[in-house]
C-alpha cells in the first residue's frame, strides 16, 4: 500500500511492493543457472529483458514480452533524481540518481 509522508516543505511518496514468491535469484536463475548471490541476481534482473515470466505456451508468458519491469523502474527512480530499494533472498540493491550499490546480508 503507497504510504505518503510530508517532511517540513518536501512530499516524499512512499511505495512498498512485497510478494511471498520464490525470489529474483531462484527465478533468474531458471533461465540464467549458476548465480552466484541474490545480489548478483538483482543487479542481473534489473538490465532489460532478463527477468519475467518464462514459459513457452502462454503467450503472457514468452521471454521476449516480459522482463522490462525491474528495468523501467529503475529508469524511472534514477530519472526522477529518487531512491529505490530492492530486496530479495539475502541480497539488497539501491538504485539513485548517482550509482547503483548492492550489499549482501549474512
């Protein structure tokens, strides 16, 4: 559920997206085997046409009509001069305006 905050003079939005799925590194790894870490997974899935739904017979399905989202979105946060973070498995990637940063949580 999107959360909205006003600080003093700044309106910063919030949004929180979770799912109880199999994570981005067990799911790359479907079509990308041997990933070293959920951070490598993520940074992997954030590059166009990598993540999405993989499959043959569901033409919502196929590996070229999905796996921009992650991507878009990141254009987006850093277009906007925003943060995002993203969460899977043990691994956790922050995209700014300025870099991408991945860390790893033991």
């Amino acid at each position: 559920m999107p959360v909205i905050e006003i600080f003093g003079e700044f309106y910063e939005i919030l949004f929180i997206i979770a799912d109880i799925g199999i994570g981005i590194k067990r799911h790359i790894e479907q079509a990308y085997p041997g990933q070293g870490s959920d951070e490598e997974a993520i940074k992997l899935a954030i590059k166009p046409q990598v993540s999405g739904t993989f499959g043959s017979t569901d033409p919502y399905k196929q590996k070229n009509n999905a796996g921009i989202g992650l991507f878009i979105s990141t254009n987006i946060i850093r277009r906007l001069k925003a943060d995002m973070h993203i969460l899977s498995g043990n691994g956790l990637l922050h995209v700014s305006p300025r870099d991408i940063t991945g860390r790893t949580w033991d």
